[in-house]
DNA sequence: TGGCGCATTATGTCTAGACATAATCCGAGG
DNA sequence: CCTCGGATTATGTCTAGACATAATGCGCCA
C-alpha cells in the first residue's frame, strides 16, 4: 500500500518536535494550516494529529490550536517518582562534577558515540530529611545536550533538569539487586554487604544517545512501583 | 459534548473482550454488521476499531476480519521475560499447592474480596539447567479465575497459564531488594543474607483481584528490564 | 485429484462537505 | 480601568460517498 498521506503528515510533525526545533508548549501548525501545506482534507490532518494527541506528543485545545505536549514526568516514564517531589525534605549535593572526552567506560554505558565526543560526568547524593537516600551516578552526552556543560545542577538535580528539556524518543531501565561495596555502604550510612536497588536508565533521541545514569538505593528504604494499563482507553 | 458515537461502540467491544465474552481469537463484529447494529457511517466504527487496534486488544485483518488479539506477552508487560522462553533449560516444580477460603493475610495481598472467597495458594521453584533461579509465591482468585481450582500447572507455570487465559485491565509491579533469609537462600542455593530482588506483581480485571505473585531472584543471577518508547509510532 | 487465477470481500484511506462545542478575543458598557 | 457577553475560531464529531488493497476461497482447467 502507498504511504498513507497522514502517516507523512505526522511523522513531519513528529520531526519538528523530536529534534527539538518544536518545544513543549509551542504551537504546532493548525489543522487549516496543515490543509493548505500538504492538499488534503481536513479529516485526514485530524487523523494526524490526533494519533500525536494519543503518543501522548500533542494536546489539542480548542479554539487555542495544537501545542506540543510536556514531557511526561519521570513518575510516568516508569514508577521512579522525582526525587523532588517524592522524598520528604529532598535535598541533593553534587559530589563530583567532571568534562571529559569519553572514555571506554563512558562509551560502553552511553553506547554509540562518535569519537572524541565529551561527556558530562556527574556523581550525586540525594538526601530526605538529611538522611542518604540514593547515589546518582550520571553521564550525559555534550553532543545530545550541550547546554549541560554550564548548568551547575544546584537548583534541579540532573534528573529533573534534563526530563524538562530534552525530548526522547527511547528509554531502558535495568533493575538489579546487589551488596552495597564498602564506598557505597559509607555514602549511604548502611552496612557494608547489605542490599541494595540498583537501577541503570538509558535514554535516547532517535539513535543518539543522552544520558546514562546509576541510581542506587539501599534496599530497605526504597522500591520502584511500576503500574500498567490495558483499555479502557482515555476519552 | 455529548458522548462521542465511537466511543459508545469502542466501549460495547471493549467490554466484551475484557469481561471475556470473547476470548483470544475470536471475531468481532465486522465493519458492516456494526454499521448496522448502530446506525451510524463506517468510518466511524472504523475509527472505534483503530483505537481498539492502538490499544492492544484487537488486530485486524483485510478481507478476513477483526479478531481479539492475544494479550501481550509477559516480556511486553514489564521486562519480565517469560521464565520459559527465557531461562535456558527451564524448568519448575509446584513445592506446594492449597485452596482454602482467604485468610487476612490473603487479603493483604490480593485486595478486596468478597467474604469467604476462596483463593489457590501456590509455591512454585524455577530452574534454569538444574540450578534454582527463582522462587514464586502465587495467590489466585478462584473468584476470577474458577478454572485454576482444577489445574496441575505442570505442563505451563502458573504465570504463564494465567496470562494465556485471563484478560487483565491493571497490572502493578514493585521492586525491592532484600537480604535472603535462611529458608530462601536454602532453597536458592546461596548465602543467607546475599541480595535478592523480590518483585511483587498484581493484576487486575476491572476492579477485581486475579493474582499477585511475589518472585524472588538472586540478585546475582537476573536483572529486570523495561524499555518505554515515545513515537514515531508504529505505523 | 491437484493447482492456479480470478472474483469477492473486509479493511484502509481519503474527500468535501456539515453541524456542534469550547474557549478565546474583543468590544461595549459600567 | 475592569468586567461581562457575544462574535469568532479551531477543534471534535459525523456522513455518504469513493477508490485502493490484500487475502480468502471458489471455480475452472489440467
């Protein structure tokens, strides 16, 4: 079958968005706009952008127009609430703030990176109500978020910064349990040995990579909740 | 606005599927007889049975028909894989097997039930090449699934079984990492007090409880994936 | 009996209209 | 300057057609 006409229509939109020359809450051409561009019924636009409005890329507000969508918060991208709004009396310190040109290591957590590409490496403790909560340890890609290497990651730790300005595309959490190491055990006030959630994201735009992060938690203080649904469907 | 039409005749089907009038497989009405059945323009029962088809639950087939697609795969739920398709020479063995009318303890776990419900208890040990791999303690509402009093499990594992036979609405996984007791790490074959991830897993028809299951792992020998994507869509 | 090709059929896409509805914009009146 | 209400506008839904396409299955022919 030839290439549907609103296939092509929303991919040029996704486009837009994806790389970033849309932002969340731009506006994104009107139906009318879409008509007279591409030549076809309004029905079929509709089409379009109603399958964005259901990849969750789009809202649609009448009389308003079409903007693209707020990223979903991490809460949604898998149980992993934000730290801010989750964690009671959340405070966060960054230990170690480094640019380098990717080493080895730093290709195999990121993946495909061309060569002599820097990165953004960053080690973050996380506190609730002054007691440890988690360690962050965290890459970024300088060649997928450039604007990282001045942010100093003060105001929002690096989590949060980036779910707010980064559009992704793909995103993979692997979830293991593992004896806290001596270094480990005195950051986060445990024993030595004792359990510990470990989670690795991995998040891409397209083929390119973002970020990579090591999120460690002691086991007895923390569990990762993830909630599916099947239809009925919103609407 | 008053109810959109395709809702109303999304939802007809949606309810037939989930309260598994119509099973796997089955047809549901055609384009034509819905016409009908209804009143209204195909393409408005067409676009009722693309967002069942974005959803999930249907899959359509030119000059065959419409059927109810088989509910995903394990390995789509969350990154569990399907022990069986997975774990290299699998194998499992029921340890224990009871029906008995729920406990409070059952309900905890569960959710509610009706008073006196009864409930099938069961512990089941995963092997992968003659080597314990997992631990399973599974509780199932003979309420929802009536037909799981009289099976053996031996030829599928209880999570396998359930998933092929029981459309589920909800579903809710929590993730934590605990040190293993005396009696998990015997039946484990590792080190009281090593690592373990202990994920509980709950699913739901509607508001009704079906099973949870909790599985343990050694913390050493699996890890948990989940991978989400944002557009571009399928299609 | 067996295999091939074509008619049939259900879905997939699209059009050019129509009316409904929510929300914004803007002007009139206070 | 502020507020209220109506005109405007973009989206939401729907119709009654149309043509395209894939796949089934039947009949024809060997």
């Amino acid at each position: 079958m030839p290439r549907p006409r609103h296939t092509a229509i929303r991919e040029q939109i996704e486009g837009l968005i994806l790389s970033g020359v849309l932002k969340p809450g731009d506006r994104v051409p009107s139906e009318q706009e879409l008509v007279a561009e591409h030549g076809v019924a309004r029905m079929t636009v509709s089409r379009a952008l109603s399958d964005l409005v259901a990849a969750g890329l789009v809202v649609r507000r009448r009389k308003a127009g079409s903007f693209v969508a707020a990223p979903p918060s991490e809460e949604k991208l898998l149980g992993v609430p934000d730290m801010r709004e989750t964690l009671p009396g959340h405070a966060h310190a960054v230990l170690k703030r480094a640019v380098r040109v990717a080493s080895g290591a730093d290709r195999a957590r990121l993946g495909a990176l061309p060569k002599g590409a820097r990165v953004l490496a960053l080690l973050v403790r996380h506190d609730s109500q002054g007691v440890p909560a988690a360690m962050e340890d965290r890459l970024v890609s300088l060649d997928a978020v450039p604007e990282a290497a001045g942010e100093s990651f003060v105001e929002a730790p690096p989590g949060t910064w980036l779910l707010e300005r980064v559009p992704w595309t793909e995103a993979e959490h692997r979830i293991r349990a593992a004896a806290a190491d001596t270094g480990m055990a005195a950051m986060l006030g445990m024993a030595a040995g004792a359990p510990c959630l470990v989670m690795e994201r991995r998040t891409w735009r397209g083929d390119q990579p973002v970020t990579a992060a090591r999120i460690t938690w002691p086991g007895d203080r923390h569990e990762v909740t993830v909630r599916s649904s099947r239809g009925p469907l919103r609407g």
